[in-house]
C-alpha cells in the first residue's frame, strides 16, 4: 500500500482539481527494462491493469497523456490503444512539452497531475498540482510526489494512482459500479 506525503484533506481538495493525468513511460507504465532483440527492435512490457485504469480514468472525461525520454514505436502502439491522443516522446526535458499539453487544452498546473520515477521527472512532478511515484523511483522523486504507490513501476503502479484519484474525486462508485453492482 502507498503513502500521502501530503493530508488526506490536501489530496482530496487537489484530485477535485485534476483535469489530465500526464504519464512518463520506462519505469512507471513499464518497470524500466529495455529490451532490444538482435535486430534492435525495442520491446517493451506493460501492466493490463494500468491500461484498464486509464480507460476508466478516461469514461470519467478526464483527459490522459504520455511525455517520454525516449521514441519508441511500442509506446505509441499502446497510446493508441488506450486512447491517449496526447503522446510526446523524446522529450529529453519534459517540463516544455508539459508546458505544451496544458497550453494545447487550456490546462493550468494545478488542474494536471503527474506520475515520474527519476531525476528527469522532478521539473515537472514540483509544478503539477498533483505528483506521483512508484514505490521503486529514486529517493528524490519520492521526496518530490505527493503519493508514492506501494506497487512497482510496471507492476500495476499506474492503477494504484487512477484508483486513489478516482475515489478521492467521489467518482468510484459511478466507474465501477457495472463491475461491483
């Protein structure tokens, strides 16, 4: 189980907030592994639970994207399978294309949250409204969230987040009720 480095009130009153949830990839929709086969084609392993989170993140109308380090076609494959419109790879410094996401929907900072892992993310998980991380990031991105998630990066993390959020926004029930009704 994760922990609100902030108070619960706190978090609440910030998730009422959140308009876009913006992910990085290696390391919190995967567990950080690169894989390249002999012919250098990247590979790449996601969760089947981050994806089903993100779609009912999405039935809610909150909007999803992705800013990534790194181009691979893998990532834009699985955007497009979830539906995330919004997809910046190679963004060696993610605090412009955060910059260009909320500009692109009329966001402002405090209506985005955001889920890092590393050093790369910190720029961007201090200005948005909300940050997260998981339980395996580097000690700095865990100082820097406003909730670290109990689950590994790749390992259903991304889900952990998207069911807090959904409950500290009083959408739960209405999301999942066809799966607990």
């Amino acid at each position: 189980m994760g922990f609100l480095n902030i108070s619960g009130d706190d978090f609440r009153d910030r998730a009422r907030k959140i308009k876009i949830l913006v992910m990085d990839v290696d390391g919190v929709l995967t567990g950080g592994e690169i894989i390249l086969d002999k012919q250098g084609n990247e590979l790449k392993m996601f969760h089947v639970r981050d994806g089903h989170g993100i779609k009912m993140l999405q039935r809610t109308g909150m909007k999803t994207a992705i800013i990534t380090g790194r181009s691979s076609s893998v990532v834009s494959i699985r955007a497009e399978e979830l539906g995330i419109e919004d997809v910046f790879q190679g963004a060696k410094e993610k605090l412009p294309a955060f910059a260009e996401l909320l500009e692109r929907h009329g966001f402002k900072e405090e209506e985005a949250a955001y889920i890092g892992d590393d050093i790369v993310d910190l720029p961007v998980m201090r200005r948005a409204g909300l940050s997260f991380t998981v339980a395996d990031a580097e000690q700095y991105a865990k100082e820097a969230a406003h909730f670290v998630a109990g689950r590994n990066g790749g390992r259903g993390a991304v889900r952990e987040v998207i069911d807090l959020l959904l409950k500290a926004r009083g959408e739960w029930e209405a999301v999942t009720a066809k799966y607990f009704g």
